[in-house]
C-alpha cells in the first residue's frame, strides 16, 4: 500500500507523479517537450508521448534547450525542455541561462537523483545538488517533493517564467516523486489551470504623459525597436506607433520584421546616423546593453540626447545612461497608451531629419547593391547573401535562423525581413550554437519553412541534431557558410606545429553529414548553385543542407565586433 493510503483507497482508482505532471502540462496547454532520455525521466518521455504531447528527442541537451528556450519566444508560453540528473540537467542549464539573459520563458525540467543521497554526499547516481546550482541561473527554480504539490509546483514555474519580465525556471523532480501514487481524484483536483500567467501591466497616465511630451519635443526622433517588442505580440499597435509618431525606426536584430525592413521609415541602413544624430530616442522593448554601445559614446556621437523608455521590468530605467521618460508596463499596454494619448493629430517630426535620414539610407543601399550580385567562385559573403536575401524576399514567411560572426552580421544587414519573429538568432549573449535548437523549433511551432544561415564553426556547436532534423523530417535547409574556420580559414600558426587556432580542415564537405540520415547534401561553389539548391530546398520542405564554400580570406576578425577584442597596453607603445 502507498504510503499515506488508508485502506478504502485501494479500491479506489490511483494516479502517480508519471500522470500529474503530464496532466499538468496539458492542462496549461504545454503540449511540446524538447529534451533527451534516460534515468529517471525515460518512461516519462514514452508516457507523455502515449498522452499526446509531442516530445522530441535530441542529441545534445543544450539543443533542446536551445529549442525550448526559441519556442517559448515565439509561442509567449515557457518552452519545456527535459533531462536527466547531473550531466544532462547541466547540459541544459547554458539554454536555460541563455533563456533568462533574453527574457525568453522556459522551464528546464530535470529527473533528479535521491535526495537523502544527495544530501550526505554518498555518492548517488548522477549526484548533484541541481536545485542550488540552478538558482543563481535562472529567474525561479522550484523542486517538489510529494505528488500532490505537482500541480502547484507547475503553476508556480509556468507564472515565474512568463510574468513580468519573462526567463527561465527550472523545475527539478526527483526520481522518487514519478513512482508515488495518490487517489486519482485527488490529483485531479490538486491540478492548477494557470489564469491569467503574465497579467497585464498597465502604464501610469503621468509616465506615458511624459513620455509624449518628450517626444513632441523632439526634432529628430528615433524608435529602437527591440526583441522584447517582437516577443510582444502586439504587432499592428507597434507598426501604429511608429507610423503615427513618422520617426525612423531602427530594428534590433531579432525585432527585424516587426515592421518591414523596406518601410519608408526604416533606419537599418542609416544606422550610424540616426543613433549619432538624434536628439530623442523611444527604446520599446529593447535594452541599452553592449549591442547599444551602453547608451553613449562615440556612437551615440555629441548631440545631447533624451530617452524614453519602455519596458516591463522598472529596474532597467537608468541602467546605463540617465532615462528622461521611463513608461514600465508590458509593451502592449504601453504602446497602446501612447497611441491613445497621440490622439489624431501628431505632428510629423521635421523633413529636415526625415529626409537626411532617407538619403543617407538610399545612399548605403545603394553602394551595396552590386556587390550582392557578384556571381565569384569561390563565394564571398556578399554574392552567396545576395542569393539568400532574393530567397527570403519571395517567400517572407520562412523562417530565418542565423548565427556566426561574419556569417551573423553580414546577412543581419543584407538579408531583409519583412514579417515578425521571423528571425531568430544569437541574441544577448551573441551565443554560438543556437542554430539547430532554433531551427527544430522553430519549425516544429510554426510549421513554416526554416532556412538556417550558419557560420562553419557555428554549426559545428549543435551539428549532430541534422538526425533529429532528418528523423523528425522537418521542413528546414541549413546552409554553412563554409570559409574553413572561425572568422577566417587563413590563419597560420607562427610556431609552425599544429594549426592555427582558429582554422578547420581545409574543404570540408558538410554536405555529406546528412547524407549519412537520408537527408539531401549538397555542395555549392557559386551563388547560382547556392540558388539552385536552397529554392529547391525551400519548395520540397526535405531535410537539406548546402555547403556554400565562401572564400577563407573574405571575412575580418571577429565579424563587426573586432573592437571588443582585449589589446595589449605593451603592444600600443
Ligand atoms: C558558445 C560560444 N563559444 C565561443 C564563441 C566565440 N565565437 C564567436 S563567433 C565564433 C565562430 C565564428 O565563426 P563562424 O561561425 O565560422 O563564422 P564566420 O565569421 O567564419 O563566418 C566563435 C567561436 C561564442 N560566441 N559562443
Ligand atoms: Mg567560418
């Protein structure tokens, strides 16, 4: 008999752990798992699969939470990624960090092993103390010990993850609690349906009241739309905003779409311009960390500037530089608070500014057009993104999964969007090997086409997940942009031993990687051939990968950000 049963119990119809936490998730509408199998959450996986719930197995779980941790950026409910103990919830905590420093919601839920064990240190299998590791990570981390709190410790890890600000959370279920059993129709009822997970955060009246004085003040207003701002939802009040307020508008990296990078009023190719220029500058779910240079110097130039910013979480006011006009609330509310306080006449910023600001943009795409139509062999970066920005212009509804250095933020620039959340790639940390977890993901959520633009080292961090691709026959075509190393194949080792640190086999073939799981392999020298295979990639939906040789001397050290290289005070002498 469990333990706690009285005898009546017996004749009544049982639940265990196994069952709660798959009746828990399905109850709150969390029907995906990304995660990889073994002791104790095995039978778990087969159970929730028998159940239902789409669990896809990976090779690596830093890929399921990289997975999880995209899906739950683009569903606005926490990605589940599953491991075992020790090593494999180890292995997920880099995505479920990753998550927490971009705000995505996730809960990493990791089998742990005996916690009288664990506790003395005798030396249990797969032996951690996951909970205290987890803690300084993440943005909750919760354990539950009896059947009977699986509902509640759930609720607790779906509200921590999407409320506020959302992150990560990690949920960690010891071995022992799936095998308890309880009387099924107190489990039941000791299930939480989450009401309501990230209320909404309505904005003070005098907050967005300031705000807009702020910006009516302006005489060359800018909007910096972030990733927060694309995580939203709130697509036709932002595009509203934007273009009722007429200032040019720059899109972080992963909020390109949010509003069409061909928008008359888009800043992306003026963007020295406009950061240097402004003189107010509205941040909307973006946040003035490194890829902002901080909020100030020489790329924010010497006109004196005023920020208005809008956000979730109040503790990002003045994070860096001095905030004129904070608005906290979600970003739905606050921009449609704003729309409403605009009323219908606001004046259109100056022509002097918008005007500047349209030349100097016409001017950069210009100067770039050509080169995007080289056809040379071996590929630099320009004629094979060419290609791929043609591609991702017929069809804007793919999905693009991008990571790298050079191969990062050369197609950022050239490879325009034109819907939200259609790009996804290495976010705050700028973190190599997001690319397969992304592109599963973002496949399995959305079931549009994916095209994965990735570095040759890039990939090499999550490259065995082209099985689960090929396994899960996913609609994705991943093509390495293969320059036979880390930002440059031409390095030389000057002590003349091994090689260079940061070069690779010379010529390598990832093509034939796939081939390996019955996927299409295909080996591309010129942009026509680049062409040819990745349309053809995109109309089948089959498993692909394209090895686009890109000429090793083409890219710089480090990409654009070769300025946050240390350099020797000696050397500078
Ligand atoms: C997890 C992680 N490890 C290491 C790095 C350092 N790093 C930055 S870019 C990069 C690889 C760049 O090479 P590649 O992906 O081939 O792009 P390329 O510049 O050659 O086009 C590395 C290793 C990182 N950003 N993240
Ligand atoms: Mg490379």
């Amino acid at each position: 008999m469990a333990e706690g049963m009285t005898k009546t119990d017996e004749t009544q119809e049982l639940t265990d752990g196994f069952h709660l936490v798959i009746d828990a998730l399905k109850l709150n509408g969390l029907n995906t798992i990304y995660g990889v199998p073994g002791i104790p959450i095995t039978d778990f996986g087969r159970m929730a699969q028998a159940a239902g719930i789409r669990v896809l197995s990976f090779r690596h779980e830093q890929n399921a939470g990289y997975a999880a941790a995209i899906a739950g950026y683009l569903t606005k409910k926490p990605g589940i990624c599953l491991t075992v103990s020790a090593p494999g919830f180890l292995n997920g905590l880099t995505a479920l960090a990753h998550a927490t420093t971009n705000c995505f919601p996730m809960i990493l839920i990791s089998g742990s092993s005996e916690r009288e064990v664990v506790d003395l240190q005798q030396g249990d299998y797969e032996e951690m103390d996951q909970l205290a590791v987890a803690k300084p990570l993440c943005k909750a981390a919760f354990r539950v010990l009896h059947a009977a709190d699986i509902g509640i410790g759930l609720a607790r890890a779906i509200r921590a993850s999407v409320s506020g600000r959302p992150g990560g959370v990690y949920l960690d279920l010891p071995a022992k609690l799936f095998g308890q059993v309880m009387n099924a129709d107190a489990g039941k009822k000791s299930l939480v349906k989450v009401i309501d997970a990230a209320p909404a955060q309505i904005p003070a009246p005098s907050a967005v009241k300031r705000a807009l004085e702020v910006l009516k003040s302006a005489k060359r207003p800018l909007i910096i739309l972030g990733k927060g701002a694309a995580y939203a939802q709130a697509d036709d009040a932002i595009r509203d905003l934007v273009e009722k307020s007429g200032a040019p508008f720059l899109p972080m990296s992963m909020a390109k779409g949010l509003l069409p990078d061909t928008h008359p009023q888009c800043a992306g190719a003026a963007r020295s311009t406009v950061l240097k220029d402004s003189d107010v500058v509205m941040l909307i779910g973006a946040r003035l960390n490194w890829l902002l240079s901080h909020g100030k110097g020489k790329t924010w130039g010497e006109a004196p500037k005023k920020f208005i910013h809008i956000d979730i979480e109040p503790r990002e006011m003045d994070s860096n530089v001095e905030i004129a006009a904070p608005v906290v609330g979600d970003i739905g509310s606050c921009v449609a608070s704003l729309l409403d306080g605009m009323g219908g006449h606001w004046p259109a910023p100056p022509a002097e500014w918008t005007g500047a600001v349209a030349k100097k943009r016409e001017e950069n795409v210009a100067k770039m057009a050509p080169r995007l139509m080289n056809n040379n062999a071996p590929m630099d970066y320009h004629g094979a993104l060419g290609v791929l920005r043609t591609i991702i212009k017929e069809r804007p509804d793919a999905i693009l999964v991008n990571e790298g250095a050079n191969t990062l933020d050369l197609a950022r620039g050239i490879i325009d969007m034109y819907k939200p959340r259609k790009r996804l790639d290495v976010g705050t940390w700028g973190v190599m090997g997001v690319g397969m977890g992304s592109a599963i993901a973002a496949a399995v959520e959305t079931g549009k086409p994916v095209l994965a633009v990735e570095g040759d080292s890039a990939f090499g961090f999550c490259g065995m997940e082209v099985e689960t691709i090929c396994r899960y026959k996913l609609p994705i075509c991943v093509v390495i942009f293969n320059n036979d190393g880390i930002y440059r194949g031409t390095d030389v080792n000057a002590a003349g031993s091994d090689p260079a640190t940061t070069v690779f086999v010379k010529g390598s073939r990832y093509d034939k990687m796939i081939e390996a799981f019955g996927g299409v392999g295909i080996n591309a020298t010129s942009p026509d051939d680049l062409k040819r295979a990745v349309n053809a990639a995109m109309d089948s939906g089959k498993p692909t990968l394209v090895n686009a040789v890109i000429d090793p001397a083409a890219g710089s050290e480090s990409g654009r950000i070769g300025n946050l290289n240390p350099q020797s005070a000696l050397k500078k002498k």
